[in-house]
C-alpha cells in the first residue's frame, strides 16, 4: 500500500487554509492600510502566541477559512468597530494590553474581543475619548488633519460631515477624492462613519 493512500496526518485540515495562511507572514510587509481579514487574523494569532507562548488554537469548525468561527469573529468585531484595519489592529493591541492581564485564566477564544461591553467601553474611553462629543452628524466639523487631506489631495474645502458624505456619493467618484478618502482612512478616519450622516 502507497503512503498517499494511507493519508497524511497535518496540522492543517485542507489546501484553503494552507492558503489562507500563507497569506499571514503578510502583515510584516504590507501597509496595516492595506490588511484583509487574513491579515488581521494573523495579527491576533501572533499577539496570542507572544502573549501566551504558544499558538492559538483554531476551531476548523468549516472547511473554508473566510467562513470558520475566527473569520465571524473578526467580521462581527468589523461590524461592531469600524471596517478600518488600522482601527482593528490598535483593537486588538488594546485587547491584549487591557483585557487579557485581567483575565482570570487563559483565554482560548477570539471571542472574547467581540464582547458587546467591551467594544462599547473601547470606542467610549479610547477610540473617542477626547472628542468633545460623540455624536457625528452633517454640520459636525471634519477634524483639521481630515480637511488638510482633502484640500491638499483633492483641493476641495470640505468642513462638515455632511459636506464630506455628499461629495463622497458622487457617481462616478473622482480619482481625487478617492485618493483622498484612502488616505484618510490611513490616518484613522472610519468611512462607515458617512453612511450614519444624518
């Protein structure tokens, strides 16, 4: 009997997976701009292998990575936060930072970043604290680095939330102003954000 036949044992359950995490080694070389939920999940698995020393323990619960319970896991803490991927992995920092010395044991499960109370007490006390309020609407003024983009980039004064939603629905969106809206979501700006306006 062939040893193919026999079927070889491996720490990865199918070639989607060894794909998906080919991809990992990633996020050394690429701009945190540029992450994909890949990246980002490489990103939490190497702050729980310096955290704890050894790696973390996927589920496999699918045979395809972009739908296993840590992609959901990921998906929902999107949801939840912000799309920006600079925004997630500054979470996940924190996370590893704040909430993981707390616990009362090791943590095995991605979940616990994707916790309601802990997102909520995130973007309250760190995300946007400092902001005189947290209530974005159309006369809301753009932060200074945000009109500084936009006039340097797309040479548009642009100075409310409101303004910048309106010029962000043009049809087709002028290379400018997509320039310019990457690089302030480079710089921290959550684009979901102008969906919200009201």
């Amino acid at each position: 009997m062939k040893k193919d036949e026999l079927g070889e044992l491996s720490n990865i359950p199918n070639e989607k997976y060894a794909k998906f995490f080919s991809k990992f080694n990633e996020i050394d070389t690429l701009d945190v701009a540029q992450w994909k939920l890949a990246h980002l999940l490489s990103y939490f698995c190497r702050k729980y292998q310096d955290t704890y020393q050894t790696p973390y323990a996927w589920k496999f619960n699918h045979q395809v990575p972009t739908k296993s319970f840590e992609a959901w896991q990921m998906n929902t803490l999107a949801a939840k936060l912000s799309a920006n991927p600079k925004i997630l992995r500054d979470y996940i920092d924190w996370a590893f930072k704040t909430l993981v010395p707390k616990a009362k044991r090791k943590l095995t499960s991605i979940s616990f970043m994707t916790k309601d109370e802990v997102v909520n007490d995130y973007k309250l006390n760190v995300l946007l604290a400092g902001q005189k309020s947290l209530h974005v609407d159309r006369s809301t003024l753009l932060p200074a680095n945000y009109r500084d983009i936009l006039r340097e980039t797309a040479n548009l004064t642009i100075l409310t939330y409101g303004d910048l939603a309106f010029v962000a629905q043009m049809e087709p969106l002028p290379d400018t102003i997509a320039k310019s809206l990457e690089k302030m979501v480079g710089s921290g700006f959550d684009r979901a954000v102008l969906g919200r306006i009201v």
